[in-house]
C-alpha cells in the first residue's frame, strides 16, 4: 500500500476490512455497509437509484475514492490504535500480551434471567442494565438478531430491560455496530457501547476526530473473540442439524441458556410446514464449522480481548464445566472509568464479583495467546508476498511469537501463512459478493416468493465456486469465537448477556 495513508478501497481490497462500520458512521452521506455471502459485512458506495446492490463493492477498482482523512482515518483494519499506556497500578505484569489490566473479576448477572439468557455469566448486559438504570446513561448500542431475518443482525440502541435482554446471547455472525455511532453522538446523554476488540478499536479512533462521540461514549465494552464467522458459517451449522433451506430459519441461538449452552436453530418443515428445533454442542457448532469461516483478517488480529475497551468479558475456561451450568463470566478492567462502573454495579445489585489473580486470564485464555503468537509469523510472510497485514503498535508481538509458540508452532505460522497466501488468493484484490434478504425476512416467507432458493448472491456463489481448501490447524474446542456486539456480553458475536 505504500507510504500515503490507505483509503477504504485499499483495506477492502487487501482483505483487511474488519467490517466494523467506522468508516459508514464517518462519511454517511456517501458509505453504508451491507451484508454480502462470501464474507463478512463491507462498505459500499450509495446510490440514489433502487440498484443498490448491482454496484461494486468498496475494493473493486473505481468503486469511490474515500477521504484518508476521514473513513480511511478511523479505519482499524490497517492501522490498529495504538496500545494504550501501561498501567502502573493493578497488573502490570500483564499489559504486554493482554493489554492494559487495573481488576480481575469472575462472577455473574444477579438477574437470574439475565445469567440465564446470556453466553457466560450475563456480565455484559447487567453492567449496561446498571449504566442505563441507575448511571445516569441514555442506553446501550449492541447486536442482536433482526426480527424480520434471524439468520442476520442489527444495531439498536437499547434504553430499558426488555430490550437489552431480546439482545442477551452470543450472535456469530456478521455485524457492524459503529455504523450505528451516530446513535451515541446525537443523544441526550452518554451511552454504552458493546463490541468486538475491531468494533471497539473502530469506535475508539472515531471518537478521536469526533468531540460529541467523545463526550457521549460513556463506557465501551469489549467481548473476547477469536474471530467473526461469515453467514456461511451458520447456514452450513444449520445445515448439519437438518435445516436445509436457509428461507426457513425462523431463529438462531448460538449460547446461552446454560454454560457454555448449546446452538440451537428453529425451522419450518419445507413438506409439513411443522416446526422444528434441534442444537449441537457449542464445542462442536465452534470447532468443527464456524471457526473455519471466520475472515483471513481475523488471522491476523492480535487483539482477542478488547486492550482498548474499558471493561472487557469473556469466558472463565479454566474451571471445568458442566453442560446447564448457570455461567460465569471473566472480566479485565482495564481504565478507572470501568471500574468506577463495575464497583457501582455490584455495589447496587446488579453484580456478583470475586476477585482473581493474574493467572486466571492465561489459564482462561490459553488458545488467544497462541493466536495472538502466530500473528507476528503470518504478518512477516503476508508482508514479504505483497499482502496486506495489520500494523499494530506498541504491541510486542515478536516476544509472543517467540514465547508463546513451539518451534513447530513458529514454522507453521510461516509455512502455513505460504500456503494461505496462494490458497485464499491473498494476492488478488478481494470481490465480495452482496447478499440481499430476498427469501430470508418473515415477510418473504408468506408472499409469492420461492421458498425453496438460497438468498440471491449466495445460491449463484455456492453454486459455481467451490469450497477454498481449509488449512489444517489445531483447534481448541474452547476457542471463544467472535461475537458481534450484542448487549449481553453473549449475544453475539458481541455478547450483551456474557
């Protein structure tokens, strides 16, 4: 990309786009993000004509030429923030591999309801519960499934219980929640924001350039996340439990429930019309399909765990689990405003919390520390080939590589990056293929329209290209995967219900 700052065209086409939505928040009046069926969400150019979805997505040559110092400015999918300082209270110890960390807590939502529903321990939607209830905050912009097309996602900007709770759960699968920031920017008071490590990183640059933004961000929660599954990911899942037209999903639960719960999808007999439910363990839903359609720029993310954040969630993996255990959940506070808010929230009820030592993160985390390892390895390779990597500063990810991985770890993080290059087509400028909702919204199911196709875009893509050769690699089962911003800390691929 050279030395000038890249535009969005450049991060998309050198498959670095995070498909956070910074850049459709930034420049509205000529981006928005769409959903597309060969990865997950991009920015495309508007149009004042209905033919949205015939023109090119941002990546292909002469789409639209975007403002470096705007879009491109708050962009996180090249230039990652830089690692904030480290702390000298709290665990420094910690600061070089997870980032800032001032308090380590385990615990749960008091809200039986709340622990209930969300991914882990419902964490994350009891704090924004707190933040909105008794914290003076407006609401709490975070993921969770449309109502009128389960299989993908939407930002709400939630201001009571009900509404944070419909968001409560993981949602694996494509979201873009800082296309919503004008929300937090245009309210009356500050909000919550709840998101992927990406997600937040795009909201933390773009509050940069944005004085109200700034103002309004009144507490950014980040969710743990090894990686963002494209819609494929679910609608091969649900292929597996027996849902073989994706028209007639009717619901997708990817956690919660029970620790660490199951994925569960709701369909409608194609013959009978009768409903039908069936679930597979998150293990096996994470390890054996989803985790093998997360985006190559996951690969190459070494932020799992929201360093950015002010308060960041995820799974406590290092105690054992039994399947409907009630849930517990791992959170890192990592600036004095988190843990002003975290105090008051147990303080008033709304959380249970012990505290944990240090090496409750890495013994929790494992699985992140080796991917953030392998990063160094892949950016060096992808660099020396001509392909785009994440520059991330302050972060010293050679010591990872180096500590974290075995010899035999080290040389397939090379090797295994040579062969990814050629296999993926690292090489050639990345085509996105749109995805409308034609046949997926419930109002499709009962008009004239034919039930039994793919949605437009991804019937023609499964049907003429076929499936890119998967790399072998070790799979942890526990692997926490990428989870959109829902409020419960486990609605999605941001949880709000963690």
């Amino acid at each position: 990309m050279g030395t000038r700052p890249p535009a969005i065209e450049d991060v998309v086409s050198g498959h670095m786009c995070t498909g956070c939505g910074a850049c459709a928040y930034i420049d509205a009046s000529r981006l928005q993000m769409i959903d597309t069926a060969t990865h997950t969400r991009r920015p495309q150019a508007r149009a004042d004509e209905p033919r949205l979805f015939q023109l090119p997505i941002l990546g292909n040559p002469g789409a639209i030429e975007s403002d470096s110092t705007s879009a491109a400015a708050v962009c996180p999918g090249i230039n990652w923030p830089a690692a904030p300082p480290k702390p000298t209270t709290g665990h420094p110890e910690l600061h070089a591999e997870w980032g800032p960390v001032l308090e380590i807590w385990e615990g749960f939502a008091v809200d039986p309801e709340i622990r209930f529903r969300g991914s882990s321990g419902g964490v994350v939607t009891a704090l924004a519960l707190y933040c909105i209830e008794l914290g003076g905050m407006e609401g709490a912009l975070h993921v969770r499934a449309r109502t009128d097309a389960p299989l993908l996602n939407e930002t709400v900007l939630s201001r009571n219980r009900e509404s944070l709770v419909k968001g409560a759960g993981s949602r694996y699968s494509p979201a873009s929640p800082c296309e919503e920031l004008g929300q937090i920017e245009n309210a009356a008071s500050p909000c919550v924001f709840i998101g992927k490590p990406c997600d937040v990183a795009g909201a933390v640059k773009a509050r940069e350039i944005r004085p109200q933004l700034d103002r309004n961000l009144g507490l950014t929660i980040a969710i743990f996340c090894a990686g963002a599954p494209s819609i494929q990911g679910t609608i091969e899942l649900a292929k597996t439990l027996g849902a073989n037209d994706p028209t007639q999903i009717e619901s997708v639960r990817y956690r919660g429930q029970g620790w660490p719960g199951e994925i569960t999808a709701t369909w409608r007999d194609e013959l009978t019309g009768a409903s039908i439910t069936k679930s597979i363990s998150y293990e096996e839903g994470w390890g054996k399909t989803l985790q093998k359609h997360r985006a190559w720029r996951c690969h190459v993310c070494a932020d799992h765990t929201g360093e950015m954040a002010d308060v960041s969630v995820g799974d406590p993996w290092y105690r054992p689990i039994g399947q409907g255990d009630p849930g517990r959940s791992l959170v890192l506070v990592r600036t004095e405003r988190g843990r002003q808010l975290v105090r008051e929230a147990v303080e008033r009820g709304y959380l249970v919390l012990e505290r944990r030592e240090s090496w409750v993160v890495e013994a929790s985390q494992s699985h992140l520390l080796r991917a953030r390892g392998s990063t160094w390895g892949r950016a060096i390779v992808s660099r020396l080939l001509g392909v785009s990597a994440p520059r991330h500063t302050g972060m010293p990810l050679f010591s990872s590589w180096w500590k974290r991985l075995g010899l035999k770890a080290r040389l397939q993080s090379l090797t295994g990056t040579l062969t990814r290059v050629f296999k993926k087509r690292l090489r050639a400028v990345e085509h996105a293929v749109p995805l409308t909702t034609s046949g997926l919204t419930r109002a499709d199911r009962t008009s004239n329209i034919s039930i039994g196709a793919f949605p437009q875009g991804l019937e023609s893509f499964l049907a003429s290209i076929p499936e890119p050769a998967s790399i072998p690699e070790q799979i942890d089962s526990s692997r926490e995967p990428l989870q959109a911003a829902s409020i419960a800390q486990e609605t999605s691929c941001m949880p709000l219900a963690r």
